[in-house]
C-alpha cells in the first residue's frame, strides 16, 4: 500500500541493520557524483524525489533467494587499485534479520543517501594513469555553510541548485568543520548525530562563537544546517510502496514497470541477474552476452538472437520445465544451467550454423522458438552441422529431413501461440529417440494432435503460390526449391524472372498487350511464380534484360535448377500468363518431392 514513509536518517538505519537489502535483479549503481549532490539538494528544497518499491520476503522464502547489501564505500572501478572501496554489492545472509524488505526500485537512491551519510566516494581524477594510486580519490559528502540557500549556486548551472554539496578528498578535509577555500563546509554525515531541533541548535550556537561570524554568515550557517537536519530527520521523504505477495512473477512484473529512470527492463537482464548471482564457474553476463555477439556476427550469416532466446533455450535444453518465468530460475536451476553450459552453448550454435546453412537469417527466421528443438536435437545427440553438410548418404538424408520439418514449421506457424506446450511436445519425442534419426513422423503426430497444421496438401501449395516478392515465407518457399544449394556460403537475392519494370500497366500497353491482361500481369509480377533466387552476379548481370533474350544464354542445368518451362513460346512477354501458370505445377511438384509424397504422373516441362 502507499502512504507508508519512513525518514532519510531512518531509511540509512535499516541499511546498517541489513533490514534493507538488494535482491540479485538488481542492477549495480551506476549514479555520478553531481547525481547524489543534486538529489540532497532536492530533499533540502522540499522538492519530491519519487516513490519506492519495497518487496516483503517473508522469512521461509529468504534462502530462496540471492541478496546483496548496500554499499557504504564506493569506487567506480575496482580493477586497477588496492582499495576496501567497492564497486560491486556484497552477498548478504540475513540471519536474524528483522522487518527484511528487498529494494526493487529506489536503489540509486538509498544508495546516495548510504554513501553521503555513512561512506566515501572514490573516483578516478581526469588525465592520470588508472594503474596509479594517486590518480583515484577518496571523497566524503560536505554542505557549503556559507552559501546562502536563498540564491541559486553558480556551480548549480542550469539544475536550479541553491545548496551547495561537493565531495570533498578524504585526504585533505576529513573534519567535521573544514574551511575550503574561504567557506566553511560541515561533513553532512555528522547530521546524524543531532536528531532533534533542540540540539542542532545548541551545536549551531556554538559554532557561530567559534567561528567568529557576522550576523549574515551566522544566519547563513544556521539555515543550512536546519535545514539539513529537517530534510534528513525530520520529513518522511522515504514513500514507498511495499509488495507483500510472494510470487517472484508479480513481483518482477512490478519491477519491470516502475524502475528507476522509467526505463522497462528485459525480462531476460532480471533473469541474467539471477543467474550472475549464482553461476559459480562462469561469469553469467559475460558469457551470454558475448554468445549473442557470436551468433549474430559470426556465422556464415548474419542473425538476430537475443539473451532471451538463451535463457530459454538454456532453460528447454537442461530438461527444467520450459515456461519462461522467474520462478524456474531457482538456484539448483540455475545451477544444473551452468553445469551444462559447455554442451548448451555447442549446441546452440550448431543449431544456428545449420539454420543459416538452409538459406535462413535474421531477417527471414520467423520464430527463434523453432531453433531450439534442433539444439536440443544436437546436444543430445553429438552431431554437428558440419557433419550433416558431408557427403555420408545418411547424414544428407537426416539433414534434408530436418530442412523439410524446420521449413514447414516456419511456414505453418507452428510455434506461435502455445509455443511453450509446442516446444515441451517435441522435446518429449526426442528425449525418446534413441538414433541419430531425426523423428519427423513422430513430431507430426505431436502437433496434430495440438491442432497444428502439419505435412503439405494441395491446398497449402495454392496458398504458397500466393506469395509475393520480399515476404519472409516466400524466401522460405524458394529455398526449398533449392534443394542443392548451400545458402551458407553465398548471398541470394530474391530476383523477378520477368523483369518487373516489363510488367507495369502502362508498358504492357506500350507493347500491345489489351488492358485487361495487363492489369492482371502486372497483378501477378510479384507472386511466387514468377520468382527465383540468384546469386549477386547473376541477378546484376540479368538487370532489366527481356527474359526472352536473356535466358538463351543460359545451359540446360539453369532450366531444371530454376525450374523454369522450356517451352520457348512461354518466355514471350505477351505469354507472360502462360509462363506462371507452367511454372506454378513445375513449384507445386517440387514442393510436393520436398514435402510430402511424390504424385504419380510426372510433370513434362515442355
């Protein structure tokens, strides 16, 4: 519920208890220094700094769950200097701990709050040598008493700051009371030691006797420490919203529309947190992220995979339930995860491998979703996609027949809707091969039995046919016309046979075709019938030539690979219509070899 506020002071004490912890979704802080100074600023002026988003874990699910504390002394890199100071969160046991609330949102916050009042900051100084000592200093939160709050500081700039806060080098100023310059600056920590109006002003009077101040710098001094001390004891400025539910899924799902910045996060970056918390051989983000990278820049074409599709496939191919959610991510999960990471990772990419070798990129895979079920086809059983591109009958075979089932299951949609059922469906019949066999007729049964469209019919053919130019299908569709090709290792392009610059309304008249014909040529110039894949040279050396001349020049091999009709009376441009019609069986028939069972009468391509 809402309204429940805490103050800043008291915020900083439930840190110090590990009352307040991070959960591992949480990502590291990332604030600059004139972020933490503007957010004091901001809560001294009474300005609102935003809600907070609390989850209450209860005490029997805390060892469920990796938890971090907050940090007091931080540097921004911890690479290069021996330091205590910490640029990563510290895992946390919270034995005994009392009202334990995990911060989901806020975190950027609370820490500002922790590390001005209780730590030090250490930052690298500009123009010096990471590797040296001196370049990294250590600084601690400091209030400019002599800066009249009533005007806006000059080092505020365009931000409208009227308080002056600055880190200050340890080294140098570690008092209390220092004088920077010609202003005295107070350690914004040691408000913490005077909780109430009567002893701040006590220690207020004391100071202006000291220091030996004048009525204005007396007032000065007194305004601000006053008001720091109201904006840190006394106003609730800590509003939060506490989430008592303890499903991890709603919980994230709150995460994911109210983080800081207002910036919705990736499921997958929760999850990889997770995992970061609790693989301990590898280096979760690292490996994934950089096994994206690989994927999608170094194959024989260029992909598109995210750390989601990882996730879940990492998920399908350890045999954990395959509902992407948050709560499969449980740390025996995780763990068995990492455990076969190795087999997982060589698996994935000869899946990938194999997928772009049947002619399928980022741009012309329709669902990630169908790429798992070959990984788990090859971590289970050893094979790799080279080994499947050889010449060894079988192996060509196996791979012609994973071409047909992964092709068709494109086309099908087999995998939109109820992909997580889809894919623990197939999963269960591979888990029951026991070959190198690909089950095909088995995982046809599976997803019949779903309601999934499945195998080819004449039906499916009529509606192939009605593709048109640049769809994703109608590439998929060519591809299998192309049975001997490796699309691997050379670019095809989508190319019109008859060129489509011919096929316009007004140029067909030109020619003498009747309007009516016309119309419906240049109706069909992008359909499927009319389409063919050629290498980059092919298609430049093709250009706008009359398909008539053109393919003269061409061998005998070049008409049966393009399946295109011999008899020359159809290469006319006036027998345009002749020419798809021919074609259409010639693409049916082939579909029909590819994809399901042979017809008996044999086509003549004449």
């Amino acid at each position: 519920m809402y309204d429940q506020r805490v103050t800043i002071s008291e915020a900083v004490k439930q840190i110090q208890r590990e009352n307040y912890l991070l959960p591992a979704i949480q990502r590291e802080i990332v604030w600059e220094r004139d972020q933490i100074t503007d957010l004091f600023d901001s809560v001294l002026q009474g300005y609102p700094i935003g809600t907070f988003l609390y989850w209450d874990l209860q005490d029997e699910n805390r060892d469920e769950y990796t938890m971090y504390g907050f940090i007091k002394d931080y540097i921004t890199s911890t690479k290069w200097i021996d330091t205590d100071a910490q640029s990563r969160n510290s895992k946390v046991k919270p034995d005994g701990a009392g009202d334990l609330k995990l911060v989901l949102d806020g975190q950027q916050r609370l820490s500002s709050f922790y590390i001005g009042l209780k730590g030090t900051y250490t930052y690298k100084q500009p123009y010096k040598w990471y590797r040296n000592e001196s370049a990294w200093e250590r600084s601690r939160l400091y209030l400019n008493l002599s800066s009249d709050p009533r005007q806006e500081t000059e080092a505020g700039g365009d931000r409208n700051t009227r308080y002056e806060f600055r880190f200050l080098p340890v080294k140098k100023y570690d008092d209390r009371i220092v004088e920077a310059g010609k202003d005295y600056w107070f350690r914004v920590g040691a408000i913490l030691d005077y909780p109430d109006s009567i002893a701040i002003g006590e220690y207020i009077r004391k100071l202006q006797e000291e220091l030996d101040l004048d009525q204005d710098e007396s007032h000065v001094l007194g305004q601000n420490l006053r008001d720091l001390r109201t904006a840190i004891h006394d106003r609730a400025y800590i509003t939060y919203f506490e989430e008592k539910a303890q499903d991890i899924d709603r919980v994230l799902e709150i995460f994911i529309r109210t983080n800081d910045g207002g910036t919705q996060l990736r499921k997958s970056d929760l999850l990889l947190s997770i995992a970061q918390a609790n693989w301990q051989e590898y280096d979760a983000r690292e490996e994934l992220t950089s096994f994206v990278d690989h994927l999608n820049t170094q194959l024989p074409e260029t992909n598109s995979y995210d750390k989601d599709f990882l996730l879940k496939s990492s998920l399908v191919l350890s045999d954990l339930p395959v509902q992407y959610r948050v709560s499969q991510f449980k740390r025996e999960n995780v763990a068995q995860m990492e455990a076969e990471w190795p087999e997982i990772r060589r698996a994935i990419r000869e899946a990938a491998t194999l997928v772009n070798h049947f002619g399928i990129s980022g741009q012309t895979l329709l669902s990630r979703n169908a790429v798992i079920p070959l990984a788990y086809y090859f971590k289970q059983t050893g094979l790799t996609a080279g080994k499947l591109r050889t010449d060894n009958r079988e192996l060509s075979r196996i791979k012609r027949e994973i071409k047909r089932w992964f092709i068709t299951s494109l086309l099908h949609g087999t995998f939109s809707g109820n992909a997580d059922t889809v894919l623990r469906r197939v999963r269960e019949v591979l888990q029951r091969q026991d070959t190198n066999q690909f089950p095909i007729t088995e995982i046809e049964e599976e997803m019949r039995d779903l309601g999934k469209v499945v195998g080819f019919d004449e039906e499916i053919a009529e509606n192939m046919l009605e593709y048109t130019k640049g769809g994703r299908r109608t590439f998929l569709t060519l591809t299998l016309l192309y049975e001997q090709v490796d699309f691997g290792s050379v670019q095809y392009h989508q190319d019109h046979i008859f060129p489509s610059s011919r096929l316009s309304t007004e140029r067909l008249l030109e020619y003498g075709i009747d309007p009516g014909r016309a119309s419906e040529f240049e109706e069909r110039a992008d359909t499927l019938a009319n389409l063919q894949l050629l290498t980059g040279s092919e298609n430049e050396s093709k250009q706008d030539t009359p398909f008539d001349e053109w393919i003269t020049g061409q061998s005998e091999s070049f008409y049966d690979r393009h399946l295109i009709p011999r008899n020359t009376e159809c290469h006319r441009l006036e027998n345009f219509d002749r020419f798809l019609d021919k074609r259409a069986e010639l693409i049916k028939y082939e579909l029909q070899s590819v994809l399901g069972n042979p017809v008996d009468n044999e086509i003549q391509s004449s």
